[in-house]
C-alpha cells in the first residue's frame, strides 16, 4: 500500500506539550527523612532461604525444623510485611510490592 507520512502538524504539538510545566506535590518532610525499607527486607528474604537451603543440604540437622519454620514465620513473612508497608508508606509502590 501506500506510504503513510505524519503530518507537520502532529510534530508542533508534540513540541508544545515539552515545555508544559510538570505539577509536583509537596514532599511530606517525615517521608523524606526515613529511610528505605529495602536492606530489611531482602536480608529477611535471604536469611530464610539460606536456612531453608541448609536444611534441604542437610547440612544442618533435622531436629531444628521447629526453629526454621518459627524464624521463616517472623522474620521471612512478617518482617517482609512491614517492610512492603514502610515502603509503600516512602511512596515505593514497587518496593511494597515486591516485599
């Protein structure tokens, strides 16, 4: 078919919306001085996996699964949940997710 081109017009408008100001709201003052949630979540993450992944290796003996299975509850599950809301709460809609 035939060779569409755009138009001079389409270019112009695209011009004018680049210099139109961009609206920001004002930073919370307590939101910008705390700080990320990130390190305490992902060590959570990792610390449990590594006990887990001892525990599968059987490196670690049988006998401490009660311990594991305590410590992947509070640390693993519910550090991770306040993490996701700390994060969430600083505007990181991402990190909340994630966590």
């Amino acid at each position: 078919g035939p060779r569409r081109s755009l138009s001079p017009h389409f270019f112009i408008a695209m011009a004018d919306t680049a210099e139109m100001p961009v609206e920001t709201k004002p930073v919370n003052p307590h939101v910008a001085t705390t700080c990320t949630a990130g390190p305490i979540g992902l060590t959570a993450f990792g610390i449990t996996t590594i006990l887990l992944n001892f525990l599968n290796a059987e490196l670690i003996g049988k006998d401490t699964i009660t311990l594991i299975i305590c410590y992947g509850m509070f640390h693993g599950g519910m550090i991770q949940i306040l993490a996701g809301m700390w994060e969430v709460y600083r505007g990181n809609i991402f990190g909340g997710c994630a966590f």
